[in-house]
C-alpha cells in the first residue's frame, strides 16, 4: 500500500472518531455528574450522560465540550485504598438517610435471603448488615437451610417484594446447584433488583441511549474507585478475565459505555497472557489465585483485583482469608496503580449496595 | 521470573482453562442443535446449550463430549455467499410455514413499521416483504410520515400488539430524530419482538445460563453464516467494529456466548487498525466505506462485511447501490473468507427475521 493510502485511511479513522467524539456529549449531563461531584454522592455519571448521540451516523453536531473534565492518570505507584473511598462514600450515603429520616421519618430497607452455609456467602452478608446499620439502612436476613425448596426462596421474595420498607433484596449468590437460579431472579421486583442483575437492567446497560435501573454493585465499584482515583476510562484498553453474570459481564459492559476499548479474558481464550499484558486498565475476576502474575502485565497498567478466593489461616477471625487473582507483590512493581485484597473492590461493592438501595427508596418515597 | 514460575502459571491456566471446557456443555443440547443439523433449519445452536456449567467454580464435573462437532477453518481463500445460503435457509422456513398451513390453518404474520422516507428503510422493507411473501409469511405495512406524532407510531404499534394474525413486528430503524426510539420501543409486545431489541432479549443474550426469546436477525445471521461456512468460533479473537445497538451489540455478546474472545472497537478506539490486525475473526459495522483496508487484516483472517452505505449509482433499479466497509479487493487477497456487499450478511439478516417470525408464530400457536 502507497504512503498516501496509508495517510487516507489515517485520515478516515480520524474524521469518523471526531464525527463521533465525545465532544457531541450532552454537557448538561456532564456538568451535573461529573463537573460537580460534591454536590453527588458517586462520581460516577449515569451510563445515558456518556452516551453519543448518532454514533455513526454522519453529520451530527458537535456542541462545545471544552467544559468537559479529562482525568489524568498519574504514572506513580498508587494503591487504590478502596476501603477509604468507600468509607467517604459510606458517610455521603448516612447524611442522605439521616435527611431522609428527618423529612419524611423513613429509612431506606435492604433485605437479603442467604441459602446454605457458605462461608464466603456468610463473611459477605456480614459486611452488608455492618455496613447497612452503619449508614441507618434498615438490614433485614431470611436464611434458609442448603437443602430448602425453590418454593421457600421464592416464598421469601415474594414478601419481600410486597413489603414496602424494603427498597432493596437480594438473593446472596450463588444458589445451591438444586435451585434455579434465574427462575428465582425473575420474580424480583425489577424496583427492588438493587443488584442490578436483573435482565433489563443487564440489557439497559448494555444498551447505547439507555439507563438501568441499578447498575451491578462490583462494576459500579471499579469504576467509581478509577474516576475517584483521577484514571481516565474513555479511549483505554480495558481487559477484563472473566464473564460471570455477576461481575466480568456488568463490568465489561459500563466499560463499554465509558468509551472504553474492552476485551473480555475467559477460559476459551489462548494466549491470555498476551492479551491482558495490552490492558491500559485490567479487572480481573476469575477467583483463581495468583492467575496474573508479572508477565501479564504491561508497565504502567492499572490493576484492579476483584478475585477473592478463601483460604485458610486459623489466625484469621473467622479461620480463613481472602486472596486475590493477582500477584500483588510483583504486580505492585509494574502497575502504576492497584488494588489490594481485601480493601480494595471489596468495599466499594458494599458502598454500592447501600447506595443503590438509598436510590430506590428515594424514587420509592419520590424524596429529592 | 524464573523459568519454573513462568511454567506454574502456564499450568494453572491449562487447569482453570479444563476445569471450564466445553467438554462440560450439554451434549443433549449439542446433539439437537449442532449434531443433526438436517433436523432443523439453522445451525445456530441455543446460546444457553453453549454455557458451560458451574463457570469459575471448582469441582465442576467433566462429562464425556466428544461427540461435539468441530468446526474447522479452511485455509483457502472463500466467498462467504449468505445470498445462496440464505436461500437454503428460506426453503426450509417455507416448508415450515407450509406444513403449518396445512396442519392448522394458519400462517405466521409479520408487521413493518415505517416511519420517513429515507431510501435505505425503503430497500430494508422491500426485501423484508418479498422475503416473507416468498416463504408463506403474511406481511404486514404501516408507512407514516416523516413529521408523524410519537402517538401515531405508538397506536400503530399497539394495534399490532393487539392482532392476533401478527407474531413478529418491526419498527424500522433509524426514525425521524424527534421520536423516541426507546419509548417506543419499549411498548412492543416481547413476544412479538423479532428484531430481538428488547431489553430484556438483550439481557438475557448477555448474561450466561439465559436464553433470549429472539436473538437480532443480523447477530445471529453473522453466526449462521460463520457455521454453515464451516467456520469454528470458540476461543477465536473475534472483534467487532461498531457498538450500535442493533449490530455491534447484539454480535459482539452472541460472538461471546459462542466463546470467542472478543473485543469492541468504537470511534474512541486508539490504534484501531492494531487491533483488528489481530482478529482471527473481523466482523465490521460501522457503516463507513473503505475503512477496513488489506493493513487492517492478519493474513488468513475471516472478514465479514455488515456496512452498508448507499452511493450515488444511475445505473441501478433505485438510483443507488450499497457498498461495505471493507476494501473488498484487496481484503480478499489477504483474508481466508470474505463476505461481499452486497450478498454477504444481507439476506442473512432477513432470512433470520424470518426464522424469528416462524418461531414466534410456533410458540403462539404452540405448533411443534
């Protein structure tokens, strides 16, 4: 091919990315999520406010943008104290419920059915109860033995659905392998789905032009910790390992909708190594401890570690720990910025929760 | 790293990669759905009967699968002609649609919504009603101007909703700017959602262990084509240029379920041409000519062809003809399979609609 045939496909590339940059982006979106964070609890802007307006189409107007905020990576070392976000987030979540509280003498309700004893499941419900009653949400628990019926789960939701001081259930996953897991899930009050796993709010989120209801806590978790962490999203090589419901799906996704260049790592993928060291960003949720080591990692990467795999160690409280997929000792040398575990998605994912639940009961009790 | 370390990750990929083989699928759906092929009119096997069980979690059970087929790549150069093939497929939806007639009575009916007068929908609908008349398929038009109210498509769409001789309709893409797409969209029956736009079709396409009442006629109209082309899919890199909601979407999740590794390249996308150099499998619709030139492929790489732009051209029946995104003269001296434009993914894309209505009329009948 000829240089000047080079340069007009250059040339090509160029006139369809301004055709279709984020300059087009409505400003007022931006001005009220992203320009004014501490008038908001999150950073994060709503997926529609990222939005371009029609993308490939030709001809549409780009409105000035040059208010737009750009975040900046910073190309240090950087943990992502998670755990001290969260807790920043946490204390904007108790002001609202205390406001609440004081206006109209409600409180946010989050109820959660745990089924089995899951040690992991049990540490995780945990967290959510402290982390409830510690902003003033009331925490409601249904448990049910391993061996229950699929009609005592959905017995368990259904009045949870009918009770109108909860704004929020979930159903603590995974389910015993008995129970069919997206039968139960389908019964949930799409109002309630706090955890955002809803179909229409995966499909909602999946969409261009579209708003779910809830965004899944662990993705909204990684991406409010990068932009409250000053880490551009937009234009990145984001890899995500792993495509579960609950996380590599969602989290792929609201990449996606933040202009991300995403690809997503699973087991069917051959040299995964090669294509996590290409990652700008890299979220891992693949529960396989260890898995990223340095060799997957390209210097300066920003490394987000949502495994969390138990292991024992009886100096622990509750006779175990929790490890991540990432070989943080060595990452830590290459990345310029990484989460820990625990501290780091963990909390954010909590934060969320309360959040999304506080969300809820605001549009349940139309409180502004 | 030691050369002992770089091995212990390499083996704990193999065994994490094992642990969630396809060797787990269903072979019960496998054998339906891809064993027997003559059996059924498509190829393309249920997204769920390609989920792998118990995804991330240890101790998953490996049943024997090794009966499933393996589709394997010819290394020859190949026009992926979707125009024969979906004459193939559209023989079999009229026998179908005559077997239903002759058992009960009744055919399937399908509903077209056009709102404007832009030349391409006009192209689209035509195609779409000589389809479904060729096949048995009663078809349906509602033609509104270009300055109709939001209320005028909605009563249209409603009254389809309402009529029992309907099983699939379609509002036509893209409408007049001062509609609201997704409102619209929204009042469509999901059981009459052929196009597969729904929100919740596209959630439950996304989210592993659920099946979409229908999957987007061009999504699935690329994966047929890939299957009867005898072209494996499962941990190829697939990327997909082009995130809208009626193609890149819907392919890039479908591309996923079938476990490619997939990545979305967007007009933020740096580097775009690196990146789809990559690609064992390039599927492309962003809907700009001549983008994706012989410096964008890897040298035996699957190109399939979903841009359709229409030029100026006297000579054709309407005044213009549709060209791809793809330099198709020099992409076929680099590809291994191309598709061309027109007579690629095109009638693919309509045959799928009308496999789509088929179904729907099946299930609406439940005729079997």
């Amino acid at each position: 091919m000829s240089t000047t045939r080079v340069q007009s496909v250059a040339v090509l590339w160029q006139m369809w990315s301004r055709k279709n940059s984020v300059t087009s982006l409505s400003s007022r979106a931006f001005s009220t999520s992203l320009m004014n964070p501490s008038t908001s609890i999150l950073m994060s802007p709503s997926p529609m406010s990222l939005d371009c307006p029609n993308l490939w189409t030709s001809g549409s107007v780009q409105p000035d943008c040059s208010s737009i905020q750009k975040y900046t990576c910073k190309h240090v070392a950087q943990i992502l104290n998670g755990k001290a976000i969260a807790e920043e987030i946490r204390s904007g979540i108790a002001l609202e419920v205390k406001r609440m509280k004081e206006s109209i003498g409600q409180v946010p309700g989050l109820a959660v059915i745990l089924v089995g004893q899951r040690r992991e499941s049990q540490t995780y419900v945990r967290n959510k109860k402290i982390g409830s009653e510690e902003v003033g949400i009331k925490f409601m628990l249904t448990t049910l033995s391993d061996n229950c019926t699929e009609n005592e789960v959905c017995n368990a939701l259904q009045s949870y659905n009918e009770n109108p001081s909860v704004h929020g259930t979930i159903l603590q996953l995974p389910l015993p392998r008995h129970l069919d897991e997206g039968k139960i899930l389908g019964l949930l009050t799409l109002e309630k789905d706090v955890d955002g796993f809803h179909p229409v709010n995966i499909g909602n989120l999946a969409m261009l032009g579209r708003e779910p209801l809830f965004i899944p806590c662990t993705a909204k978790g990684c991406i409010e910790l990068l932009l409250r962490s000053g880490i551009e999203i937009m234009g990145k090589k984001a890899v995500v390992i792993g495509k579960s419901n609950v996380v590599g799906l969602p989290t792929s996704l609201l990449l996606q909708r933040h202009h991300a260049t995403v690809t997503i790592i699973h087991p069917h993928t051959k040299n995964p190594d090669k294509i996590a060291r290409e990652a700008d960003i890299l979220i891992t949720a693949a529960g396989v401890p260890n898995l990223v080591c340095r060799s997957w990692l390209k210097p300066g990467a920003i490394v987000v570690d949502v495994g969390t795999t138990p292991v024992e160690d009886p100096k622990c409280e509750h006779g175990y720990r929790l490890i991540g997929d990432v070989c943080f000792e060595e990452a830590s040398k290459v990345a310029s910025a990484i989460t820990p575990v625990p501290g780091g998605v963990g909390p954010m994912t909590v934060a969320m929760l309360l959040y999304n639940t506080l969300q809820s009961a605001k549009l349940s009790f139309k409180f502004t």
